[in-house]
C-alpha cells in the first residue's frame, strides 16, 4: 500500500543540502571547505535583536498572539515602508517566514488546475507551493535579455484561460537580478488588465547595490508583497517574515493561518520588532555594503576564470554563473570541486529546467577572505592563475 500522496513525487528536496551534508563531513574528517553554496547571511542576528528576545523571554511572552501577528510589529512594519507605499497595518500579516507567506497566498488564492507564472531560473520552492495546493507552476524561461526576470509582454504572450497568478521575484534567487520600476509599473497594469493577481517576492530588499528597490506597492494596492526578517535583517532561524495583501482577502489568510500554524513564535516577534531600531539600522548598513564589496570582487574574478556571469546583480548575495566553458555538467562540476578542491557551489538543477547543467550558483554570504581563498582553490583545480585575490 502506498501512503504517500502523488504530489509528492513532484516536491524535491534541495540539491544544495546533499552538497552541504558533504561538505559538512569533508569537515568533520578535518578538510577545509570554503562554503559559496549555502543563501544565508554569514553575520550574527545583530545584538539588540537579541536582546529583544531574551528579554521577551524573561518578561513572560510566551503564550500565542493573534493569527496575523502581534500589533505592534504589523504597525511597525507597515512604518517601515515610504509614505508613497505604506500600507494600512490591517493589511500586514506576521507569518513564519516568506514561505509561510507563500503557503498562505496560494491556499487561499489557488485552485485546483490553477496555472502561475514564474521565471525559470528561480527559487524552487516557489513552484513547489503551487504543486502542494494541487495549482500547476509555469516556468518561463528567461535569460540575461530580460535580467533574468520576467516582462510584461512574456506574462501577455504565455498567459492562458488556466493562469490566475504571477509569480515576481526582485532581486531574485539566483540570478540576484532586480526589476526595473517602470518594467514593475508595466507588469502590474498588464496582470491587472489580464484578470489575475501579482505576487512579488521583496525578501532582498534592502540587499541591494546602487539604487534602493522600489516596493511594488508604490504601483498598487492590489499586489500581494512577501518579505522578511532573514535576509536583510539576517534572522533566519527566527523564521518571521510578512505578507502585505489586499484587504478584503486578509480575513480569509487570517482563518488560514489559525488553521495551519495559529501564529509565529512570540518571542521571534518580539525580537523582530527591535529590528527596525535606528543602531539596528546603521548595523544593517554595514553589512550590506560588505556585501557589496564581496560581489564586487567575486564577480570579476569568476569571469578571470572563465565563468560566464552576463549580467552582474544588482541585489541579494549570489552570482549565477554559465559554467559551460569549464566543464559540461554543473552537477559533475559541482561534486568535483567541493571533493578535489574543498569549494562547495550549488549546480544549477536547484533552479529550474532552463539550462540547468550549464549554469553554477555561488553565495558570497562569506568572508571576503574565504571568498578569495574560494577563488585561489577554483583557479588550481581549474589549472589557471588565480587574479585579483
């Protein structure tokens, strides 16, 4: 007898773990592995966060806040947005994390056979919260043309009778790519004269280098916006995120969430809401321009090498990389380098089906000196000079 539902045949896991599990036991047997595989920020939750939570603890807030998240923080968050873009706090539901964000936008807006367009490459458990709803992800492909991101006339071209959503990631997982603000603007009158919903993904904002991004609030009070308390705010296991919908469906996300997970961890709120504290912010400053100063070395030195990194990200911590002139198989490539060389990267089948065995992913959510001793290890196992390090 068979238990398990079919969909699952469908939901993989991350082929990024099964590098990571290795690289963690490369590592217990004493080798040194340069991690450039892993999307999670290298600095601590910074200390007044911290603070915040231990002295929830202690203070006693330990029992369950409302569905949509405690008060405060959904007034604060909305704060947190331009006065063009702040949304209503009624309008801001608390979630653990932006996958508990997405788990909600598509139960409640997804029905079975429901089609939503995405980008290929992207996040892949974006495709996945289509699946378990029983909707059908569309992936598009997309290529250095577009920045990696989908257009308004691709969503025109590839809509159907079946779509009810799209999916927008900016800056996305992996390309690290942003939306330009008018391209957003377009985007957003099209799925609106089209009949669906726009879903955007905003969990780097904050991370990006040049330019703030523009919330696609700003376009409309129809979208549905995802982020989170990981990236920029670097709280990932604190799992807290947000999801800015329209009002009239927050009653329907608020009945699904006492359904799913009655509310995230209390103390996690608590500790979130020191997040937006003025030494917090000047903290988070920093370390995004660290990030900068990591991509701006690591992007020219991967092309030295040979990787073909087309257009360079304006946002998030990763470089998408055609491999295809080094080797012909990213997963082969991929498993070589971290068993020979001591580097982990993610192949490309993590992210799609557009050209996976062509294409690498490398985190820069390290050191700058790991990241050149990263760059030292590729250019030997390569048989090539290591520049720039």
């Amino acid at each position: 007898m068979t238990l398990i539902a079919k969909r699952m045949a469908e939901i993989e896991s991350f082929h990024v773990m099964a590098i990571l599990a290795r690289a963690r036991t490369l590592e217990a047997q004493g080798r040194s592995i340069v991690h450039m595989e892993i999307g999670e920020p290298d600095f601590p939750t910074a200390a007044p966060i911290v603070e915040a939570g231990i002295a929830a603890l202690r203070a006693g807030h330990t029992q369950y806040t409302p569905a949509l998240g405690l008060p405060a923080l959904r007034a604060a968050i909305a704060a947190s947005y331009p006065e063009a873009a702040r949304p209503d706090a009624a309008r801001v539901v608390v979630t653990p994390g932006s996958s508990g964000a997405l788990t909600l936008v598509f139960g409640v807006l997804i029905n079975p056979g429901d089609e939503v367009l995405m980008a290929d490459p992207g996040y892949p458990c974006n495709r996945h919260f289509v699946r378990l709803f029983e909707g059908r992800a569309t992936l598009l492909p997309v290529d250095a043309s577009t920045s990696y991101q989908l257009t308004a006339a691709l969503i025109r071209q590839h809509w159907t009778a079946a779509t009810r959503a799209v999916l927008i990631s900016s800056p996305s997982n992996p390309t690290g790519t942003l939306v330009p603000d008018a391209d957003m603007a377009e985007i957003v009158r099209t799925v609106r004269e089209l009949g669906g919903v726009l879903i955007v993904d905003e969990i780097y904002h904050g991370l990006t280098y040049g330019e703030p991004a523009r919330s696609a609030l700003h376009h409309s009070t129809d979208v549905l916006v995802v982020n989170s308390f990981s990236k920029y705010y670097g709280m990932t296991g604190w799992r807290v995120g947000w999801l800015v919908a329209p009002l009239d469906i927050v009653e329907a996300i608020d009945r699904l969430a006492q359904n799913i997970f009655l509310a995230v961890s209390t103390p996690a709120q608590h500790a979130a809401l020191a997040a937006f504290r003025p030494e917090v912010r000047a903290e988070l400053v920093r370390r995004r321009d660290e990030f900068h100063a990591r991509r701006d070395y690591l992007a020219p030195a991967l092309r030295a090498l040979g990787f073909d990194i087309p257009v360079t990200p304006e946002g998030a911590f990763y470089l998408y990389a055609d491999s295809s002139r080094l080797a012909a198989d990213s997963d082969d490539f991929a498993r070589r380098l971290l068993e020979e060389a001591g580097v982990a990267i993610t192949p490309g089948r993590d992210f799609g089906v557009q050209a996976p065995k062509r294409h690498v992913r490398f985190s820069y959510a390290n050191t700058q000196a790991q990241l050149q001793e990263g760059v030292r290890r590729i250019a030997a196992f390569l048989g090539q000079p290591a520049t720039g390090t």
